[in-house]
C-alpha cells in the first residue's frame, strides 16, 4: 500500500514546499493538492492558493514522488484547457503526474465567482463528456464531439503527455451513476471514508467494471482520513472520518486499508502540527504504515 501526504492549501506555499519536500525525502509516495478557491463555509476570507499553479511548482521543485490533484472541479475549467494543463506538469514533473478530476461541489465557490453548478443529474452529464474531451485530447491525435457541454472539431493538443497514458483519477463515490462513470473512465479511484465504506464503494465499482466488461483491477483504488497520531479524535460526525488517537490505532486502521486492498491511502496534513512537529509526525506515520 502506498502512502501519499495531501497539504492543505490555505497554508503559505513555503510549508506546502517543506512538507512536499520532506515527503520526497523520506519514502513518501505521492503529493496531492486540493483544487479549491475558497473555504466551505463562514470564513471565507481565509487564503487558499490555487492548485493547477501549486502542482506546476511542485513537479519543479520536488523530485521523486508522484504529484496529483485531489481534485481538479470540473465546472471551473473546460476541460481542454485542463487537458493541456495535465500534460504541461506532466512534462514538468519528467512524467509523475496524476490528473484527478471531479464534478465539482462546492456550493460557494459557484455562488461567490458566478459559475453555475448545475443540478446532480445535468452536473454528471456535464462530467462525463470533459471525460470523453480529457481522455481524447490527452490519449488520442485528434478528437471530435459533438456534445450538449462541450463542442470540439478535429481538436489538437500538443505535447502529449509523457506517461502513455497519463493516469486520470476520478473522485467520487455515487452508486447510482457516479461509480459507473469510473468504471469507465478512471484509471484511479478516490473517495473518503474508513475501511468498511471504502470496501463497500469498491465492491460495487467492481460490479460496475463487470457490466461494462472491464477488469476492475484495472482501477486503483485511494481514499483518505483524517489522521490523529495522539490524542482524542474530534468530533467531525463522520464526515471527514478520522482515525488514530494513538499509534496502535493507527496501526490498526492502516492493516484494515491494506486488507481490504487499498492501493494508496493519502494522509491530508490538518491534524498533524505545524513546523518540525509535522515532520516527525510524518515519519511516524510511514513507519506504521510500512510496518
């Protein structure tokens, strides 16, 4: 199981940068930002840098490790334009890209900027056809649609990326229509939650696969938590879940994600500390999860 750091990017750039680089450091595997112009919620004044922007640093900056959106909204951005983002970090970084997308949510940034967010139903149309545009303009010489969102004619982007292919990610976790869309499309999946959901969500993404004819173990399987590393866990209702409290805990937790077949578990850095606390605590972390 691979462990990937997730840096809130409400911080200053420079400790996204030291955390970033300490994971490069210490036998991390992957570096994910979050795509996100503002908080969900009352304190929306708080800063929050930009994520196409952060992951073009990062794939300059930091070696080795693996660096992806977690993940890009797609209402914010056509996906052409997105499209040859991904294949520019993907040259910037020599090739360790993941290109995570999603429908997108977030009820105030829409609000706030002016972008519409449409219903759940015309959202995922909407989704699924700059999947048919990202996938084509990344993968393929030229591609042409003729959708109701999106209109491309014998359409080039140039580079390619340098992973053939460059692996896209889908965030989400609908079984109704969403996990049928990552059936289709993703070569990762990604989704919030504690072991027993993420086994269930993957069980039925599974059976997604089956009735399209793919392998399902052709699809990654992510998720993330909270991580306390000691201490009393806060009350979030579940949402986002949080494990630990203390070391054996974590330990558990992190056996039960393997168990179930977990590919990569991502660690967002909200709990961890600040300065060198953060950095101990994620070495503590590796170590238990590489026990």
């Amino acid at each position: 199981m691979r462990i990937a750091i997730w840096p809130g990017a409400e911080q200053p750039y420079s400790e996204i940068i030291e955390v970033s680089r300490h994971a490069a450091d210490s036998g991390w595997d992957t570096v994910y930002m979050a795509d996100h112009f503002m908080p969900d919620g009352d304190d929306m004044e708080s800063p929050m840098l930009e994520a196409g922007s952060l992951v073009a640093a990062l794939g300059a900056l930091i070696p080795r490790v693996r660096i992806g959106t977690l993940v890009y909204g797609n209402t914010y951005r056509h996906p052409a334009v997105l499209a040859n983002m991904a294949a520019t970090v993907d040259h910037i970084s020599g090739g360790r890209f993941i290109l995570g997308v999603g429908a997108g949510w977030q009820k105030t940034e829409h609000r706030e900027y002016g972008i519409e967010l449409p219903p759940p139903g015309p959202l995922l149309d909407q989704f699924e056809e700059a999947l048919q545009v990202m996938t084509g303009l990344l993968r393929q010489p030229r591609t042409t649609l003729n959708g109701k969102y999106y209109q491309l004619v014998d359409a080039v982007s140039e580079p390619k990326p340098i992973q053939s292919p460059l692996p896209i990610l889908i965030g989400g976790k609908g079984e109704k229509r969403m996990l049928g869309i990552v059936a289709k499309y993703a070569d990762m999946w990604n989704c919030w939650g504690l072991p027993a959901l993420i086994a269930h969500k993957s069980a039925v993404l599974d059976q997604r696969c089956a009735a399209i004819g793919r392998d399902p173990a052709s699809i990654e399987r992510t998720a993330q938590a909270l991580v306390v590393l000691d201490g009393d866990l806060p009350d979030t209702g579940g949402r986002p879940p949080v494990i630990g409290g203390s070391r054996a805990a974590l330990a558990d937790a992190f056996a039960e994600y393997r168990a179930i077949g977990l590919d990569e578990l991502i660690i967002p850095d909200d709990l961890l500390g600040k300065g060198t606390d953060r950095l101990r605590a994620m070495d503590v972390i590796r170590d238990l999860v590489n026990a």
